[in-house]
C-alpha cells in the first residue's frame, strides 16, 4: 500500500509565493494611500527684511510694516497668511491677514481674522507693492498698517511709555503649515 503525501513541493512554493504577494500588495495600499495626507514642502523664501516705521511727529498716526522678499521662490499671496501680534505692558493682541486677494492688492475686514480694529484698512493700505503678478517674489512688499487705536507704539509729545512695546509678524506658507517669514520688532 503506498501513502501519497498531500501537498508537492512545487505547490507549497507556488502557494507561498502567492501569500508574499497579497502580504506585499496589502501594505502597499496601505502605505500610498497613508502618504497621501502629507503635507506639501514650503517654497523656500532664502531671506526677508522688515521695516517698522514709526511717525513718531504730533499729527503723524503711521505705523507701517514692510517685509521685503530678497531671495528665494515666489509664493502666491492667495496661498500666505500674515500673523500679526502686538504687546505690551497691558497689551496683548493679534490679528491674521487671511484670504488675501489674488485679483486686488489692498486688505479689509473681510481679510482680517481675530482682532480685526489691530490692522489699518483705511486709505486703501497695500498688501503687495511692486508686481501686480499676485505672487510674493524677490524684490516684492508686503506693506500693511498698524492702527494705532488698537496698538499704539508711538512715544507721544508727554508720554515716553508707548501703550505696544512688541511687534510680532510671521508670514505663513498656508498648504504647508509653515513659517516662511518672521520678524520682530521693538521700536
């Protein structure tokens, strides 16, 4: 009587092979379709300048903030955010320029988020000089106005206490998450 075994040789390499081909097939999905929610790299801005100018004259209420692009890729405006946060002693406050136009340069308080009385929308105040392409490239600037009813820097004529002693301003890449832009200023 002869005994037959149950499975050949062939067959078990067959069928083990086709396991490692399900196992492999099966984390791949899962790791493709995981990358998916990565976020995309932040263009990178090589380097920026800021300027607060301060009218510091009797009639003079300006407080104007320029960040300049110096080097690096353009980023279009519609995909930054601008972070603005004012302090001081019994200050402390902030505001977000958001939305920002891709057809028109200048801001309103539909662009501002949080503490919207913080940014000057008067006058028509610009958002991006210099190219009108509404990418932010080297040799552009980002211009806006501090109110000074909300945060006053300004040493007045009798005061030598400003009510603001700390600018904060980060320009944020949105689609990336990241800071592309910042500075501090302590007039």
């Amino acid at each position: 009587m002869r005994v037959s075994r149950g499975v050949s040789p062939v067959i078990s390499v067959i069928l083990m092979v086709a396991i490692v081909v399900i196992l492999v097939t099966t984390a791949s999905v899962f790791i493709f379709d995981s990358s998916g929610g990565l976020n995309e790299p932040a263009p990178f801005v090589a380097d920026t300048t800021g300027e607060f100018v301060i009218d510091n004259s009797q009639a003079g209420d300006n407080q104007i903030v320029q960040v300049t692009h110096r080097g690096g890729d353009g980023v279009a405006v519609d995909e930054i955010e601008i972070i603005v946060r004012a302090s001081g002693p019994s200050l402390d406050t902030e505001a977000r320029l958001v939305d920002l136009p891709a057809d028109d340069t200048t801001i309103d308080n539909k662009n501002i988020e949080g503490n919207v009385d913080l940014i000057d929308t008067s006058d028509a105040v610009q958002i991006i000089q210099e190219d009108d392409s509404n990418v932010w490239s080297a040799g552009d600037t980002v211009t806006f106005r501090i109110n000074t009813g909300d945060a006053d820097f300004r040493i007045e004529r009798y005061n030598t206490d400003p009510e603001a002693d700390t600018l904060e301003v980060m320009i944020v890449h949105t689609p990336s998450n990241a800071i592309i832009s910042e500075h501090t200023f302590t007039p």
